[in-house]
C-alpha cells in the first residue's frame, strides 16, 4: 500500500510538470487550446497552422491523460507519446523519400523531448515561467 501511495504521488507530480509545461503554449487539460475552435491560421506548413495543430493535438492529449484512472497518468503520457509518434510516421511513410521528412520527424521528437528540460532550465536560470521565442527546433516552425 505504501509504495502504492509513493506511485500515485510520483504520477501526480510527473502530471503537475506536464501541465506547467503545457501552460507555456497556453494549452490546459479539459480546455481546448486557445483559437483552437477557429480553422488554422495560414497555410498548410507554415508556423501559424502547424502551432495551432500542436496546441490542439497537445490539448486533446492533456485531457485524455488527465482522464486516465489515479496512478495511470504517467502510463497515459507515455501511450500518448507512442499513439502520436506512430501516426507521425504513418503519415510521413505516405511521403516521397527525398522529401526528407524522417530527418525533420527526428529533430522534431528530439526538440520536443529536451523541451521540458529546456523549460525548467529557464525558470531556473530567468526566474519565471514563459517560454522565449516561437522556434523550438532550429527549422523555421513550432510544434
């Protein structure tokens, strides 16, 4: 029981992290992403319609985590990661090759997974919680 305790305590901690991470692309569980109601601001590929993507697909998985059962949050955070990860490969796979996509996919998770790191590095470092800047991953768009 007690180490049950433990794991329930670790899973709400590693949730807590989560949502103050997301709150740094004004995403909540339980809220949709902010505008996410409104169609993507311009086209297909640029920042502004890949940023609203990420926040509304962030925001779907915040809630569906946040539903899981007591002590399954952070199993729910990592099939979240799987479930997106395969579907970003399914639709890459539909590319052809030159367009090097894979290359773009791997700095993206990579970028993506230091984020949290990166995040907590600053408040550390600048005393506050707001991200700096719109380009996480070096390559002209968010995510």
């Amino acid at each position: 029981m007690c180490g049950d305790l433990e794991d329930t305590r670790l899973d709400d901690e590693l949730f807590a992290w989560l949502v103050a991470n997301a709150k740094a692309h004004q995403v909540a569980p339980g809220e949709p992403a902010r505008s996410s109601s409104a169609p993507p601001a311009g086209e297909p590929g640029s920042s502004a319609w890949m940023g609203h993507r990420f926040r509304g697909a962030l925001s779907e998985a915040l809630s569906a985590i946040a539903a899981a059962p007591e002590g399954a949050r952070a199993e729910a955070v990592g099939s979240q990661a799987i479930v997106l990860a395969r579907l970003a490969g399914f639709l890459a796979g539909h590319l052809p090759p030159e367009t090097d996509i894979f290359r773009n996919l791997v700095d993206a998770l990579m970028d993506g997974h230091r984020e949290p790191e990166r995040q907590a590095r600053e408040r550390r470092t600048h005393g506050h919680g707001h991200a700096h800047g719109d380009d996480h991953h070096g390559h002209g768009h968010e995510h």
